[in-house]
C-alpha cells in the first residue's frame, strides 16, 4: 500500500509505503511525479518506508515505461526514511549509480531532517 503525503514543498512527491507495492501504487505515483514535473521543471522525493513486502511485477512494468517517457534527469533529490539497513546500503549503492541525484537516508524519526534536506 502507498499513502501519498503532503511536506510543504511544491516539487515535492512524497509517500508512505506499508506492504506491498501495487501496480495502483506505482501508477499514483508515477502520474503526480509527471504532473510537478511538467509544472516545475523538477522534482525531489520523499519515502518513507514503514514495511516493504516486495513490489508487483506490473508495478515494475509501469515504472520502467516512465523512466523511458519521462527519465531520471528531473530527479533533484530522494530522502529516504527507513529503520531498514538493508534499504540503507542499497539506497549508498544508488547513490552512487546515479550521480546526478543526491540521496540520503534518514531514521524514521528525522523526518523534518529529511524535508530539509530537501528544500536546501
């Protein structure tokens, strides 16, 4: 399930993941992010990651088709808030796989640290 949020920053797209993410999810997501994209030119992320159950394949499937329409170079920034280490080492590993985003994890309570980071 995803939950989208509100962090007070108009390039924002920020959700709350728990369980498994649907092909509906996925959808939501992707469809807000070409939306502020389109109205700011650019846009950073927030997640926070209560659960993870894994990922459907269909979801996968739209997430690729968005990334061949729209890309990856409107991608600013990506906070990530996780008690997971697990998450942790693979967001470093992205981190480094895609340079020109900057992304930083945060523990489950530094959320205000995490929309900060965002807006600097």
């Amino acid at each position: 399930m995803l939950e989208m949020m509100d962090i007070g920053i108009n390039n924002a797209v920020a959700f709350t993941i728990s369980g498994k993410i649907t092909e509906q999810d996925m959808t939501l997501v992707l469809d807000a992010s070409k939306e502020k994209i389109e109205r700011y030119g650019s846009i950073v992320i927030l997640e926070k990651i209560e659960s993870f159950n894994g990922v459907e394949l269909a979801a996968i499937f739209e997430e690729f088709r968005y990334l061949r329409e729209v890309g990856m170079s409107n991608m600013r920034k990506v906070a990530i808030l996780t008690d997971k280490t697990w998450i942790e080492h693979i967001v470093r590993i992205e981190d480094k796989l895609f340079s020109g985003i900057d992304m930083q994890c945060f523990a489950m309570d530094e959320e205000t640290a995490a929309v900060e980071f965002l807006k600097a």
